[in-house]
C-alpha cells in the first residue's frame, strides 16, 4: 500500500464549469490529497492535453494525479496514478503494463461482492458507490444507499472513498455510517468557484472529526 487512509476528499474533475485547470489548482491550493482528471467521450489526444496541464500543476505538490480508466493515458503524462472501472483494463494488466512500484491503482466497485473481490487485487484504494442516485454516468449503477455504503467501508481492509451523489446536506450521514474518504463531484464541478466549494466540504470534514 502506498497511501494512507483518512485522507479525506477526494476530488473528480469531470466537465468543470470553472475549467480544469482552475479546479486542479484549487485543489493543489486547498491541499487536496487527489485529483482525478475524468474527461468521458473525449478523444485521447484531448484528454493528454488536458492531463499535461493537470501534471504540471500538481507536479512537486502535496496533491496526487490520477488518471480515469486509461493507463495509457496515465503512463503517457507521468500521473501518479491510475483509475480503473469494473468494464476497464483489469488492474493486474495495468500494473504489468505500468510496471512503476510508486504508482498508485485505485478501482470502483458498486457492490458488497465487487469490493470483497477487489481485496485480492489489493488495489491501493477502491471507489465505493454510488451512495446516492447520480446522473454523471451515462448508464448509472444501482444507489448502494447510506446504510450499505458504510457496511462496505467498515467491512474493507482497503482505504474506501465513498462517491455518487454527496453534497453538503448529506455528507455528515455518510461520514457517520464509515466514511473516512468522500468525493463530491457536481457539488464542486458546477461550481465558477471550485476553491470555496471545496473549502466547504473540508470545514465540514473538520466540523465531523472534532
């Protein structure tokens, strides 16, 4: 394992308002432990423009570069990491491909099932959701809800960041139900202020914990 848990929000850029760029840096500003960069239907060439601005805004910083779904992608701009979906690369063909001890393998999972078979891929975390109903997948998976969420969380020996549908009215339950780990996308996505947004999400991270 290369991170440690509790590392609190973990943010997904996809399709935001404020642009990339911005939202990655106020992520690097705010101390955000991660960011993933996931740009769907966009042409690779595209995607590694974008992902190089990301690197070299989070190049030498506290904040890690993720890459969604694509270690070629990944490999290509030098992040610190790759993504992977249930329908992705399997994760021990990526870890062959990117042979690079340092980088980091997270993967989704939307069931109790798929989250006890993910242990013995031992990625270095997995994505749990979505907690609520969320329209940012074309073909969504079914809500896991809060109760099931934390159950997962609380029953995995891998750091879990729970994602799908949180803002800041229900984010307390799922910290209270396991959550060490969140990701708010649209909350912050549709946001031309990322950096308030986020600051938010980080003083109600602070609010639980104390």
């Amino acid at each position: 394992m290369k991170m440690k848990d509790g590392f609190g929000l973990y943010l997904v850029m996809t399709d935001p308002v404020a642009g990339y760029e911005a939202c990655a840096a106020a992520a690097v500003k705010c101390g955000v432990k991660f960011v993933q960069l996931r740009m769907k239907n966009e042409l690779p060439e595209n995607i590694i423009s974008t992902a190089k601005k990301i690197r070299q805004i989070t190049h030498g910083t506290a904040t890690r570069f993720i890459v969604n779904d694509d270690v070629d992608i990944a490999i290509a701009v030098d992040a610190d990491g790759v993504h992977l979906g249930q329908d992705d690369m399997p994760l021990d063909e990526a870890r062959r491909k990117w042979n690079a001890p340092e980088k980091i393998f997270g993967l989704s999972t939307h069931s109790e099932a798929q989250a006890a078979a993910a242990v013995a891929l031992t990625p270095d975390y997995i994505g749990v959701g979505p907690v609520f109903p969320t329209p940012t997948k074309a073909i969504p998976d079914p809500a896991l809800g809060v109760e099931l969420t934390g159950k997962i969380i609380c029953s995995s020996p891998l750091p879990c960041v729970a994602i799908g549908g949180l803002d800041e009215t229900n984010l307390s339950a799922v910290l209270r139900a396991g959550a060490k780990n969140f990701c708010a996308v649209r909350a912050i996505m549709k946001s031309q202020t990322p950096e308030n947004e986020i600051r938010k999400f980080l003083r109600l991270l602070e609010q639980y914990k104390s």
